[in-house]
C-alpha cells in the first residue's frame, strides 16, 4: 500500500454473479435458459477470496439469491473467512422493469437464502446494475419494510440503464415513505470539469488506463479524506469465459473489453489504496445529509 492514503479505509465490493447474468446480454439469454450456461461463478469468486486473503483484507460480497441456491458452499466460504455477506437480489432483474410484488418476494426470498446459509442478519442490499432510479425509488420502502438498513444501488450519473444525476456522490440517509431510514452508499464518482464521472469499478475500470481509474478514484476521495466504493463482479477476471452469441457489438465491447487485464489491475488497486466493507468504512465517518424519497426523486437533488 502506498504510503499516502491517510489510513482511509474504502470499501472493497464484489458482485456475485455470472457472465450470463449480466443486463448486456439480457435481450439474448433468457433467465429460464441460464441453467445451460456452464457456470463459472464458483472457480471465480474463490480466486478472488485468494487474492483478498493473500492481501489480508476483508471486503463485502453481494451475492446473487440464484448463485447462492446453487452454489450454498461458496455463501459459507465467504462468511467462514471473515467477509461481510450483502444481498443482490435473487433473479437479476431491472428492478425498475419487475412488478412491486414481484421485486418483493423475489428480494425477501434472496435475504432468506442468505441469512439461513451464513446465520446472520443480512442488513445490505445491491440492486442488479444499480437499477434503483428515478423510476423505482418505491424499492427503498420495500427494502426498509424488510430490514434492510443500508443500500448500495445509486449511481449518481447518466447512463442507459441505471443513475440517478445530481444525487448525492457520498453517504446519506434516505428517509422512507414510512419514516424509516436507510444509509446509501453510492457509486463512486469524480467530479471532472463539472461531470460526475463514473470512478467506482466494473466495466470502467477495465476500459479506462490504470493510471486514469487511480487518479479518478483518489480524485472522488478528495485526495483521501473520504471512503470510496469499488465495485467488480467474478467474471470480470476470466478472460477464458464462453462467448455470448448474437449479442451486439457495444454489448460485446462492455462486456469483453480487457477481462485479462482486470486481475492484475485489482492487485495494483488494494497495493494503492487502504479497502475493507461497506461497514468498516460507513463506521468511519458521520453521515450528515439526509433526503427523503420525495427530495431524491428531485432533478437537482445535490443542492437539498
């Protein structure tokens, strides 16, 4: 580790998903077709348990209530070495897409999965590509409603599929609907000639230089002063994955773009910059600003 970061601690997040999941290649893998898909996510998600052992860190997990049914080993693994355990939904779905019903059951039935594999209380929660937005903001009541107390699912950005612009680019608290609160930790970002951009992992990471995503990310920081969120998902380190038929060319660029040099970048990441869990970095700061649902759905929520 470098020895300028000020000892602040950022969080560490990996997704825990497979390559036929993901919302690129939604419109030619059908969920019901999944279970034909070799499954890759185990051989991945334990190279990167080594790679965090190795570099003696704990970090948060937001696994996937299909991958968990499936793999129920892997969820135990992951508590057994001391990482924090978050939920990420169940069927990977555009939360604003699903019915309220639906999103629901299909999110108590992931939180139940996880907390009855791992025995403890499941208290966070990512939506499927960051699709809490304008459009479905009625998911926070619904994750407050099931006990859930902090989220990590806004982007606050423009994008295709997901962001929330103007919203807050550190922690908050949301206050629900019904008076309850919940502490969102939002996508990292980097203010850059008066553009939120996006600075947080992912796809990012792998098509931006390496030296691009640092100064990026110590930029978000404010030069270290405060916790940052990163992001990765399993498949982004195995360059050896099938290949996805019939998807388009932009869905192959996002998805394929530099699987080979992610691993190697993520090294370079934890040696540059001091990461633990959502919860290990939320525990060292005092979160100030609150909204309400109502002040969130706002176009220019930045200035409440």
């Amino acid at each position: 580790m470098t020895a300028t970061q000020n000892n602040i601690t950022h969080a560490m997040t990996v997704d825990v998903e497979d390559y036929f999941h993901v919302a690129a290649f939604n419109k030619v893998i059908n969920p019901d077709e999944w279970e034909n898909w070799p499954c890759r996510v185990e051989a991945n998600t334990n190279k990167l348990l080594q790679l965090f052992a190795d570099s003696n860190i704990k970090i948060t997990f937001f696994i996937l209530g299909w991958v968990a049914e499936r793999y129920p080993e892997l969820v135990k693994a992951i508590h057994a070495q001391g990482h924090e355990i978050a939920s990420h939904g169940y069927s990977h779905q555009l939360i604003y897409k699903q019915d309220q019903n639906v999103f629901r059951e299909e999110t108590a039935k992931s939180k139940r999965i996880l907390e009855d594999l791992a025995q403890v209380q499941i208290t966070g929660y990512r939506a499927a590509s960051y699709s809490i937005t304008r459009k479905s903001l009625w998911a926070l009541d619904t994750l407050a409603e099931l006990g859930f107390t902090w989220d990590s699912s806004i982007f606050p950005t423009r994008h295709d599929n997901y962001g929330i612009p103007g919203s807050p680019e550190e922690p908050y608290k949301i206050v629900t609907t019904s008076g309850k609160i919940l502490t969102e930790f939002p996508l990292t970002t980097a203010k850059v000639f008066g553009q939120s951009v996006p600075a947080a992992g992912g796809g990012y990471f792998r098509q931006y230089p390496y030296a691009l995503s640092r100064w990026l990310f110590e930029r978000a920081s404010n030069n270290q002063t405060k916790p940052q969120i990163f992001y990765l998902h399993p498949w982004e380190i195995d360059p050896d994955q099938p290949r996805v038929p019939n998807a388009s060319w932009f869905s192959n660029f996002r998805h394929y773009t530099n699987l080979s040099r992610c691993l190697p970048r993520l090294e370079r990441m934890i040696d540059d910059f001091q990461f633990g869990t959502i919860s290990q970095s939320l525990g060292s700061i005092t979160v100030t600003k609150t909204l309400n649902i109502v002040e969130l759905a706002e176009e220019k929520t930045q200035a409440a």
